[in-house]
C-alpha cells in the first residue's frame, strides 16, 4: 500500500464526534478510503468511559478496518491520541498530522483545562448548547454543521482531562520513526511548545495557520484536506 492509495484516519477532538471531520473527509476521500470514528465517551460511543488504552484501540480498529495501515490525523484530544496511537503502532500509522495539540497537559494549562471541565461536565447541557452556538458563530456553516450532526457531550471532560495529563507526547514523538506534520493556529495557545515537540520529531514540520484559533483551525476544510495531502506525499 504506497502513499497513492493509503487510507487516512480522522480523529476529533473533546465532547464533539467524529462527524467534525466530515467535510474534510468529504474532499480526501475522493482518491482514498477515509474513516471518522468516534472515540470512547463521545458520539455513538458516550456510554463508553474514555481511558488513552480505549481511544487508541478505537483508532486502530479503524485503520484495521480500512487495511491494516493509515495516515492518521487528530485534532485537540484527538492529537494526543494520534501520537500516543503512532508512537505505539508504528506499524499501522505511516505519517501523522497532530493538530492543536504541542502543549504538555501539565501545570498551570492541566489545572486551568481540569477546572474548565469540571465546570463543564456538571453543566452539560448548558455548556453543550454554549458550545453549539461558539462553534455555529466561529466556523463557517458547513463545518458547524457537521460537529452539530454527531452531537456534543461534555460530560466526559474530566475522564479525558485525567487520561490525557497521563501521557508524555513529547517523549512519544521522540519514539516514533515516521514523518510529522504539527499543525497550529497562530492564535492557539496549545501552540506553547510547539518547538520543542518539533524538535523531538525525526522527520518533523510545523505548519502554522495565520490568524486562527484553536477551534477555528478548522475552519476551512480545503486547507485542511491540502495538509492532509502534503503529509501523504511525504511518506
């Protein structure tokens, strides 16, 4: 399976779903196999309890089911778990794309992303119809749409708050042999360490998107999906 015809695996980021990549997935999947899966506590799988172990085995059931090898790309949450899913199959994520996520979950990030969680699951419904209206006001229709259409749950925030300042993605980075597209927004303030996570890249870029956020990044799918195309060509 060369780069021509590799599969690419979208993965999303918190109390959203994998619908968030429709639009995208829509533009990619013209010349390739593409798959969204929803991972543990999010979309078709909320009843499920989110630990790292769980959403990189939603991943690689993914990737299995398109052929046993693809392109991973993650965004936010989804990032962290397409490192920790690439550093731990190298065998089944030739390239990756990590998006919004070059910050270590720790200090005084981790306790500000804890508290905003926490505050956020115990208000579900409230900080899911705030987020639905965020989203609605920040991304362009289409894209507001798709995250809409899989549903928004924030009640899994603190699980995947506790998971995530688990892992060490810098030090995962540093294990993985295959080449890493690191993508920010210019305005992301996941963006922090975004150096240091190149540099422990082997075969490692950064590309920053000029004025965007960390959500708005996503705004334009044709830019995303030219990301995603420039990391294939460098397998």
């Amino acid at each position: 399976m060369d780069a021509a015809t590799l599969p690419v695996v979208f993965v999303h980021g918190i109390r959203i779903s994998g619908s968030v990549w429709g639009p995208v997935a829509a533009i990619v999947g013209r010349d390739r196999p593409v798959a969204t899966p929803d991972l543990p506590g999010h979309g078709t799988h909320r009843d499920q309890k989110f630990n790292v172990d769980a959403a990189v085995q939603a991943v690689v059931d993914a990737i299995d089911d398109l052929g046993g090898k693809a392109l991973v790309v993650g965004h936010s949450m989804g990032g962290y778990v397409s490192i920790a899913t690439a550093a731990a199959h190298p065998d089944r994520v030739p390239g990756l794309v990590a998006m919004g996520c070059t910050a270590t979950p720790k200090g005084l990030l981790l306790s500000a992303y804890r508290l905003a969680a926490k505050m956020a699951s115990a208000n579900a419904r409230k900080a899911d119809r705030f987020s639905t209206w965020a989203f609605k006001k920040t991304l362009p229709p289409e894209m507001a749409a798709a995250i809409v259409a899989g549903g928004l749950d924030s009640t899994s925030m603190p699980q995947v708050v506790d998971a995530l300042s688990q892992l060490d993605p810098r030090a995962a980075l540093e294990t993985y042999p295959g080449p890493v597209t690191l993508v920010n927004g210019a305005r992301d303030p996941f963006r922090a360490e975004e150096k240091g996570f190149l540099k422990a890249c082997k075969r490692g870029e950064l590309v920053i998107l000029p004025k965007r956020t960390h959500i708005s990044c996503l705004a334009d799918s044709e830019v995303l999906a030219k990301i995603t195309g420039q990391a294939l060509n460098r397998l």
